[in-house]
C-alpha cells in the first residue's frame, strides 16, 4: 500500500521502518526533520506536511502523543484532512481520549474519508520487532482492508467496537499496567528492606499467580536501575488522566488509577517524567529509603 506516517518518534520511528520493510511504500513526516531523515535513510519518502502525506497516500496513519496533536496533525490548516484523496483511510495509533477520536472519526466522516482509532501497547521494544498489541476501533470493512498494516506492526489486532472503543481498551491496559507496577514496585522495595535479593525475590515470583508480562519486562530494569525510557512516565501520566476524565463522564469511580495518576504526577514533578515507568517504583523506593538492587556483596 502507499501509506502516509506522520509521528517519529519513540514508537513511530520503528513501527514506520517496519511498514518499509513489509514492503509498503512510506512518506513520512514530523515536527523534527532529523526523525524524517532517519526514516528516509531506510528507504521512505519525505512529506512536507500533514496535507502533503495525506495527499500522497492511501493510508494515513498518525502516531503522536496526545490529542491536541491529533487535532493539529489531522484537522488543522495544514492538516491531513485538508490533503485527503477521497475514500482514503486515516489511522490514529495514538493514545487519545476516546471523545477526541470521536470528534476527529465524526470530522473524517463529514469529507467521506475511513477512520480508525488504533492505539498500541508494547513500547519501543515491541514496536521495533513488530509485535505490538493493537487495539482498534471502527468498521469491520475498513479494519480488513489495514489488516496487513497491523500485521506488519504488531502481533495482535483486535476490532474492540466501534470508534473511540480502541482508545477505551488502551486506557483499561495502561490502568492494569499502572497499578501493576506499583505494586510490584512496593514489594520487590519491602523484600529488599527484608534484607532478600530482588532479582531472587523476582525469579520465585515470576511463574506464580503473581508473574505478569508487566513483572517480566520491568522488575528487571528497576534491579539493573535501568529507567531508559522504552514508555515515558509523562505519557502514562496522561494516559491515566485520559482514563480518570472518561470515568467522569460516565460516573465511574477508579480509586486506584487516581492513586497511580497522583503517584506519577508527583515523579514529574520531581523531574522524574522522561524516565520509563518502571521508575514508578522510586517512588515507594523514596518513602522507604531504599533501592531496589542486588546486595553488592553476596554472602
């Protein structure tokens, strides 16, 4: 397909480099014409704007951090809206508020143009082999037709209901991934205030009830103190305060994403917001005074 991204960065660079190398035919854009230029170098096509990928492809997809940006990059003057060929699909792989997917699916419809909400979950390391999780909101019809652009992107692909229903089900993952990690951060912080090995601690743990793909992917970097962002505190910050602003409108009370929100709230403000998520567990580590690590002398 001739598919049009607009978004590279932490998670569109590699999911855009995985479209080139299903063989589809890219031009690409960002705010940051050093991204462009690293995608380019892997065989996509420069746009100048949002308008001009949209004008130049079958499939548009963006992947931007929340939804002002969502708004800018599709409906704004220069936006992707303003290029779209008639009958074009635009897809949104971004996390978002499902009212602004809403809003931005009924605008797509108004000029007879496809949509889909499909965020993602997985991170950079599982956008840079391909095997996202994906979950889409939408038609049937349109969700077959990009099919084999989500294939080539993740390793799953859900049709979870109609749009704005992917950005529910995004939200609903990155509230269990939240209180995950708190509360794995609180125990691996106890058992090693008990004096134990996390990392043995963590092993004996992992194949029980307990074990998660969450405790799998981040129990080991809070050990190594390794907070390399592969998903940004900030970003699950907003994700969260996406979740808490859609239960309001519903009248849903979500005591436990509001105690994970006000937790991450409090690293960025401690200027703790670019680290990755496994960093949630600083946080306890800061009440208890303690790090989680292997003691650095074994007995």
């Amino acid at each position: 397909m001739k598919v049009g991204f607009i978004g590279l960065g932490i998670m569109g660079k590699p999911m855009s480099r995985n479209l080139i190398k299903a063989g589809h035919e890219l031009v690409v854009y960002d705010i940051v014409p050093e991204s462009i230029g690293e995608v380019t170098a892997s065989g996509a096509s420069a746009g100048k704007s949002p308008k001009d990928v949209a004008a130049r492809s079958e499939v548009t997809i963006t992947m931007v951090p929340d939804g002002p940006e969502v708004e800018a990059a599709v409906l704004g003057p220069e936006g992707a809206l303003q290029g779209a060929k008639p009958d074009s699909i635009f897809v949104d792989m971004s996390s978002i508020s499902p009212i602004v997917a809403q809003k931005v699916g009924a605008a797509c419809a108004a000029k007879g143009i496809e949509f889909l909400d499909a965020p993602v979950s997985g991170g950079e390391p599982k956008a840079i082999d391909g095997t996202l999780a994906i979950m889409v909101g939408g038609k049937q019809a349109v969700f077959d037709k990009v099919l084999p652009l989500f294939q080539a992107m993740g390793s799953s692909a859900t049709l979870t209901g109609p749009i704005g229903a992917g950005n529910v089900t995004k939200l609903a993952n990155q509230m269990m991934v939240a209180v995950n990690i708190a509360g794995m951060g609180e125990a691996l912080v106890l058992a090693t205030k008990a004096g134990l090995d996390p990392e043995v601690v963590f092993n004996a743990v992992k194949g029980g009830l307990a074990g998660s793909a969450v405790l799998n992917a981040k129990a080991p970097m809070v050990i190594a103190r390794n907070f390399k962002p592969g998903f940004r505190i900030r970003l699950h910050q907003k994700d969260l305060r996406n979740a808490l602003l859609a239960a309001e409108s519903m009248k849903v009370s979500l005591p436990f994403t509001s105690l994970a929100q006000q937790v991450l709230m409090a690293l960025m403000n401690s200027g703790r917001g670019e680290l990755d998520h496994s960093a949630i567990a600083t946080f306890v580590e800061d009440m208890a005074k303690v790090e989680v690590r292997k003691p650095r002398i074994q007995e």
